[in-house]
C-alpha cells in the first residue's frame, strides 16, 4: 500500500528533506547495480515496482527486477563490470501519488581489456516515485538512453543541418623569426 505521501497537501515544489532523500535513493541505486550488490540494488524498489530499461524491456515486480539485474551483472559481466552511473540535474515535481523524477544520466565504463575508461552511454531518465513505509521508492523507473536522434527529448526545431567541412587554418607566410612575439 502507497503510504500518504503529502498529509497537508501535495506542495509546489519539492521539500528539501523529500528532495534529499531522493538524492539519496538514486545513489543507493547507482551503488547496488554498479557493483551487483543485489540486496541494495532491489531495495530501491516498491515490491510492485516496474523497471524499464532500454535492452531488456519493461519488467514487474523485486522477482522480476532481480532476473533482469542478474542477466545484466552474469550474462554480460565482461561488458557491465566496472561500470558507474552517474545521474544529475534532477527535476523533482511532487504528485497526488509521489513524485515524478527526471535527471540526465551518464554511464562511465572501466574496459577490462585495454584498462582505459570511456564514457558508455547518456540519455535521460522519467521516473515515478511513491512512499513505501515512510521511505522513498521507484515505483516506475525508465530507462532513455539516446541512440538515435529521436530519442533526445528535443522541444525546439530540429534541422539537423550538415556541419561545414574542415578548413585548415591559413598557412602563416612570415619569415619564422618574425611569427614569435617572444622577447627573447
């Protein structure tokens, strides 16, 4: 049962304390399923949660959530270890039912073969939140990893126009003594 999230009233903006919490609950998230902590990672979640994520479709339900991280840490270790996900510039918008959250995200991966970092993926996230015994809960959490063009959620026009080819920078015909403003 959703906990009554706001007793005096769903506010304009999102309480500081609420706020912090949440914070906190995606922090908790990115610890749990970055380093298969699956006690942590399955914690972040309403028992009748839905996880939504790009490559493994929408699932319902900790039993559920719990193949699809599994799949993720097991199946495709080599591609998921030594991964960070680093989420920010929150928008917090309180609701009758909880909260609906969204953040831009970015995935940071440590490549296990050639030992150099690189940055695996960003897009934006579109969550829901509820109050599950006093304690913040995704209740919907989805997933938008931007890899084609109409997945950026883009609200102006879109043109797209192609860049302008490369021009080198005119060659400098001084003599070399005279292209160094060098006192010496």
């Amino acid at each position: 049962m959703t906990d009554c999230c706001w007793p005096d009233g769903v506010p304009e903006i999102m309480p500081v304390a609420d706020r912090a919490e949440i914070e906190e609950l995606f922090a908790r998230y990115a610890w749990g399923i970055d380093l298969a902590d699956e006690e942590q990672a399955i914690a972040t979640f309403a028992e009748d949660a839905e996880f939504d994520h790009l490559w493994q479709g929408k699932v319902k339900g900790h039993e559920a959530i719990r193949a699809n991280l599994r799949s993720l840490w097991n199946d495709r270790q080599h591609w998921w270890f030594g991964r960070q996900h680093l989420m920010n510039h929150f928008i917090m918008d309180p609701k009758p039912e909880g909260a609906r959250v969204r953040c831009f995200f970015q995935i940071i991966q440590w490549n296990a073969d050639y030992r150099t970092n690189f940055v695996f993926g960003i897009g934006t996230r579109d969550d829901r939140l509820v109050k599950r015994d006093g304690r913040w809960k995704f209740y919907r959490l989805h997933v938008n990893a931007w890899t084609e063009v109409d997945q950026v959620p883009w609200k102006g026009d879109l043109s797209m126009r192609q860049r302008p080819p490369y021009r080198s920078p005119p060659a400098d015909t001084r003599p070399f003594d005279e292209q160094t403003s060098d006192p010496f």
